[in-house]
C-alpha cells in the first residue's frame, strides 16, 4: 500500500461506486475490461513508487536553471518521462488510430492523480498529453504524423503556450503574430509567460501550442489562431533552430520541478508556426479541450492534498502526547498518541472529507465527460450538458478546499509541519497554484453563474439537480441515511432561492451586480455537490456492509465512509447558511462606485 495515497479508495470509487466496467459497453471502449484498467493503474503506481516519489524532496530543492540559453532539470526526470512513455501512459486515452490505449478519462484522469500524488514537481507528462490532443484532434494528418508519435513516446515534450505578459488570462488582448509565408507556413513573433515545461534538456525538442493572431484578424478572441511552434524545426540536415528563445526561468513558490518559462519567438525573424486546423479557431479549438485541462488540475490537486493528508494521518497515530481530556489528571499514565485528541481527529476528518470528496466529483467529472464522447442522441448531450456545469466545481473545489485541507495536514503536525524534515511545508507550497492554474477560481465563478447555470435555457442546471435528486431517493431508502437525504435536499432549495434573489439583476442587463459574488455561489454549489458525492458513497458502503458481510479491514473501512460522509454534512454543509445569507443581501460593498473608498 502506498503511503501517498490510498489504493482501496481509488478501488472503491472507480469499481464499485463509479463502476468503471461498465463504459465498455460503448463500442470505444469495447476492447477493454477491468482488467486492462486495473494493469493501467498499477503502471501508474509502479512508477509512482519507484521513480517518483522517492524524489519529492529531491526535486523541489534543485529546480530547473536556465545557463547560457539552456535550461536543467533534475536528472531523476528523464527516468521518470522515458518510463511512462514506454508504459504507454502518455497516450493512454488516445484513439488507437494515433497510437493510444483508448482508455477512459475515468482511467486516465485516476493516472494522474497517483503520478501527482507521488510527486508534482514531475509534472510534465500531462502536459505533452493534452498538447498532442490538441494535435490529434483539429491538425492536418502531416501535422499529426510529424509531431504526435514522438511526443506520446516522451522524446518530445508538449505545452501549452497561451498566456502573454499585458494579457494575463484576457486571451482576447493575444497580442503575438503569425505572419502567413508563400508555403503556408508563419512567421511567428511575440512574447508567452509562465510557460509550464516550456524548456529542457529531458527531451530533444519542445512542441509548443501556441495562441497568436494571423495580420489582419479580426479583434478579440474571435481574431486568435492556433499553431505548432517547436523549438526546433527537424530538416533533412537535422535540427535546426527555430528561433524561440528561453528567456527566463520564473521561480516559484511551489511546484519547483517543472521550470516555467518565460519565451520569446521571432528575435531573428526566423520562427516558423504550422496553423492547427482553421484560421481563428484557436479559443473554441483550446476550449473544446480545456474540460480535460480542468479534470487534470482538479486531480493534481486532490493528489497533492491526498498526499499530505495521509502523511498527517501516519503522524498522527505515531506521536504521542499530552494525555485525553478525561484523564489529565493521571499524570503518571502514558501519553497517548494525538490522532486520539478530538481537535486533531475533527482536523483529519475535514482531510479525508475534502481529499476523498473532491477525487469523486471529479471521477464523476470524468465518467460524464468518456460518455459525452461516446454516447449517441440525448445521452451523449446530457453528459456533455453534466461535464460543462460540473466543471467549474470539479477544478474549483478541489483547488480551493485542498489548500486548506493542507493547511490543516500542516496544522497536524505542529511546529514539525513547518519545518523541511517532514513533506508537508513542501505541499502546501505546491497546492497553492492549482486556484490559478487552467482559469482562476473567480474566472471559474463567473463561468458557473453567468454561463452554465443558465446554459440551453437552464437545462445543463436541470441534468445536474435531476442526478442529485435520484441520489437523494435512493438515501432516502436506508433509515441510517434517509436523515442526509433530506439536509441535501434541503440544500438544493437553498440553492433555488439564491438564483432566485440573483436572477433579477440578470434579468435587467446589471451583469456586474449580478456577478459580484459569483465566486460565493462557486463556494456554496461546491458544497452542495461534494455533499452528493458523499452521500453516493455512503449509499455503496451502506449496501456493501448490508449484502457483503464485510469484516476487519473492510468493515473498517465501509464504516469510515459513512462516518466520513456524516461529518461533512455536520461540518461542512452548513457553510452554506452564510453564503446563501450575502448572496441574498441587497447591500452592495464591491461594486465600483462614483465616489471610490479608499482600500
């Protein structure tokens, strides 16, 4: 069992809550059952084991450095690229057809989550997976065979380059240019910023997907192209340079391993761009891809978080101090460890509430997203519908609750917790990025309440609260969760009442009003759908203790969900009183007025 995270959980959810076996009834997924999942995984956590996390600590204390134009990373890096690639982990939801496994996201996405959890500074595979999709998927079959192949087998390395210095996340203000040549091609010229793997010496070439406007584009996203911008054109005669330049390496707070590049294209007016499908697509091509993006973010950190959360957990049982409440006053009797003190236990209860709530919403993110693309007529468009109102929540929640969460794991451990000689002062450094990553949690907001909640006519609102109601049925079927069932359902006609007060100022064209606080609403449905998960989980539990007649370790382990998932509801469910009371309050504090208050 690995320490990070935990293998039954993973089990439990991808098998008996999410049944994963049962995608291979669409004709995509027909070569596969569950035991071709289960060899994907235990890759995964091979090189998880070996390669990976024995170098946590390793690779955050000796991050990348750019010297005389080049920049290294710690050598246990290439180990770890060259292994997955020959796992066939990199491509391994890829269509046959381009070299891949054709595994579900429900598969994959669970990949990442252990690769994260053993160590995040290593993250550089997921990267060139989500850039050779974009490849694989809108590029001309010369793109896809001159670039895919290498990129899969780890000898090239992907990224995404689409952030600019005066941009930020405003892609509509993409001011980098692509300029077309007599062969098609385009000279490429500009600036791209806090580009995640965006040079190293692991592999022989860097394959940017780069956003840049074609001369004479139209304004705004609508005028924004998407192209390959290697680092190197590869000639008859070789490599050749292709004219992008490294030309700084940021360092960061957290994440240390993965250098994030500053770079400039066109210096020598000698960088060449090869158009990715049609002129001006670029955004809707990103977007169609950005679903997966926000899964893997989600699961880098439900990972992180998981892995601090079990280092809490081994510390917590092995410590011994002070004594219980009850028995201060036998001064003479053994210290008793702290995991027996209830602040300590509440502490690793919210751990193992967030952890393992948010690695559900976010298989549950994955599983709708495999049958969105393989499904026909109104299921395939009732996933797609699920996939795009969950997504906000599935990165968000995970992101946001994981910081605190590893915030508590550190708060575990005392004044150890901030210290080098355990893991967790590192983690907690590393989670901080996930809120930002992929669109930050207010831009996830405003995506949530402006667009998805009112999405086809509010139908994508109607799909999610009709599988949350069918859960709350079926809880309400067993008397130990009929009374959960009920809190739940509660919550979604607290959510009802919110729009309710929200939806005027909608209405009247106020949209700044209407989104003030759209990053509360965020917070309060996150709530609400992680409050389901667990519910979900509870019902599986409650029927496996019924039907199965589970004991020790299993037993255990049944009993900790329900358990787990009664102190979310009591703990954490009712953060949304307050939410729901601002969001309802007619008294406007953010707004821009005509007589600005000092700040």
């Amino acid at each position: 069992m690995s320490a990070y995270f935990s293998k039954r959980n993973l089990n439990f959810l991808l098998h008996e809550v999410f049944r994963a076996e049962d995608l291979t009834q669409y004709h995509h997924f027909a070569d596969h059952d569950r035991g071709t999942f289960d060899m994907a995984i235990d890759s995964a956590t091979h090189i998880a084991d070996t390669l990976m996390h024995p170098h946590v600590r390793d690779v955050d204390r000796n991050q990348p450095e750019l010297k005389d134009g080049q920049v290294t990373v710690h050598p246990s890096i290439r180990a770890y690229i060259k292994a997955v690639g020959d796992a066939g982990l990199i491509g391994a939801g890829f269509s046959f057809d381009h070299g891949g496994q054709q595994l579900p996201e429900l598969i994959t996405s669970s990949i990442g989550f252990i690769l994260m959890a053993a160590n995040n500074g290593m993250m550089y595979t997921g990267l060139t997976s989500g850039a050779a999709d974009l490849i694989a998927s809108f590029g001309s079959p010369e793109l896809i065979e001159a670039y895919v192949p290498n990129m899969l087998s780890g000898n090239w390395q992907g990224t995404m380059a689409l952030t600019e210095p005066q941009a930020g996340s405003s892609l509509s203000d993409v001011t980098t240019s692509a300029t077309p040549q007599p062969d098609g091609t385009y000279k490429i010229k500009g600036q791209k910023v806090f580009i995640s793997a965006g040079d190293h010496d692991v592999a022989d070439n860097i394959i940017h997907l780069m956003l840049a406007r074609i001369d004479g584009a139209p304004k705004g996203t609508k005028g924004i192209s998407l192209f390959v911008v290697p680092k190197y054109r590869i000639t008859e005669s070789g490599k050749v340079s292709n004219d992008v330049t490294s030309t700084g390496v940021y360092h960061k707070l957290g994440q240390k391993g993965v250098p994030a590049m500053h770079l400039t294209m066109g210096e020598a007016d000698n960088c060449i761009g090869y158009l990715v499908g049609q002129p001006h697509q670029g955004l809707p091509y990103m977007f169609q891809m950005m679903n997966g993006a926000r899964i893997g973010v989600g699961m880098t950190a439900a990972g992180i978080a998981t892995a601090a959360y079990h280092a809490a957990l081994q510390y917590a049982r092995e410590r011994p101090q002070s004594r219980r409440l009850n028995e201060k006053n036998a001064l003479d009797a053994p210290q008793t460890a702290i995991i027996n003190h209830p602040d300590v236990r509440r502490m690793l209860l919210f751990q193992k509430a967030v952890t393992e709530g948010s690695l559900s919403l976010l298989l549950e993110a994955a599983r709708a997203y495999d049958i969105s693309r393989v499904a026909e007529g109104e299921e395939k468009e009732n996933a797609h519908l699920l996939v795009e109102i969950l997504m906000p929540m599935a990165k968000t929640y995970p992101s946001e609750m994981g910081v605190q969460s590893v915030s508590q794991s550190l708060q575990t451990f005392g004044g150890y917790g901030f210290t080098e000689d355990f893991p967790v002062e590192q983690l907690y450094r590393d989670i901080r990025i996930t809120p930002i990553y992929e669109g930050t949690t207010g831009i996830q907001a405003q995506d949530l309440l402006g667009r998805k909640m009112t999405m086809k006519g509010g139908k994508a609102a109607q799909i999610l609260m009709g599988e949350v109601g069918k859960t709350i049925a079926e809880a309400a079927t067993h008397d130990e969760l009929k009374p959960y069932a009920t809190m739940l359902k509660t919550e979604l006609g607290r959510v009802q009442e919110v729009l309710q007060a929200l939806m005027p100022h909608a209405g009247a064209g106020d949209v700044e009003r209407y989104l003030s606080d759209a990053t509360l609403f965020l917070e309060q449905m996150g709530i609400v759908v992680v409050a389901w998960q667990w519910l979900k989980q509870a019902i599986v539990a409650k029927q496996a203790m019924l039907t199965q007649n589970p004991q020790g370790d299993e037993l255990a382990f049944y009993e900790g969900k329900l358990h787990t998932m009664k102190f979310f509801f009591h703990y954490e469910v009712p953060k949304t009183l307050g939410l729901a009371a601002r969001l309802k309050d007619t008294e406007v504090l953010t707004i821009v007025s005509a007589k600005e208050l000092a700040l």
